[in-house]
C-alpha cells in the first residue's frame, strides 16, 4: 500500500505529527521546523506515513521513539502512533492497533495520549 510518490501533508496529518510534538523533550523544536519543510507518502492502510525531509537541520534526539501517542479506537482497542527518528531526522509515522486489527476511525488528533520515553527511562 505504499503511495508512489511524495506528497504535502494534508491538513489532518500535519495535526497529528504536531499534537505528537506539543511537549518538550530533546530535538523537538528541530522535529517540528523538519515538518514544516516535508513531503510525505503513505505505507499502509491504517495511516502510517514515510517521511522526505527537505531540511538541513538535524534533531539531537535521545531516542529512536522521541514521542508517542494512543487513543482507543471506536471497538476499544488501542490505536499506537509512533514517530521515528533516524540520524537526526523523521522517516515514519507508525500506527498500529494493539491487536493488528485494522483502525476503524480515524482519531482526533487533540484525544491522544502524548508520552515520551524520556518521561520513563530519564
């Protein structure tokens, strides 16, 4: 299901790479200026995006998983987002439901649940 071609964030999937960025933890404002300057294409049907960034700036992030969120979905199971981040840069938005079902509805991205590893393990 990957998409052939790079492409603008839609409006929807910019509010949800932002709500995953609201808290402050390492490389998070350089996270959010390599939005800004980004293309993107989607990998699969529950919504999970690769990522072509067009900055030069680089995130000194602490953790491959700087930040993630979760929301149930409308059957109760977990939907997990997880941003990647490799050599400084963003290269996917994960989403998957805890048991791999697909995801039914789409989730609001002001419901989820924000936590960064830095919260647990600094």
């Amino acid at each position: 299901m990957r998409g052939s071609t790079f492409r603008p964030m839609t409006d929807y999937e910019r509010q949800l790479i932002l709500r995953l960025l609201e808290k402050d933890f390492p490389g998070r404002d350089a996270l959010v200026e390599q939005v800004e300057n980004s293309l993107v294409r989607s990998i699969d049907p529950d919504g999970s995006l690769e990522f072509q960034i067009n900055s030069q700036v680089v995130a000194d992030v602490k953790w491959s998983i700087p930040t993630e969120g979760r929301v149930p979905d409308s059957d109760g199971m977990v939907i997990n987002m997880l941003l990647h981040v490799i050599d400084g840069k963003i290269t996917e938005l994960e989403i998957y439901k805890d048991d791999s079902s697909p995801v039914i509805k789409r989730p609001d991205p002001a419901a989820l649940e924000i936590w960064h590893p830095g919260e647990i393990w600094d």
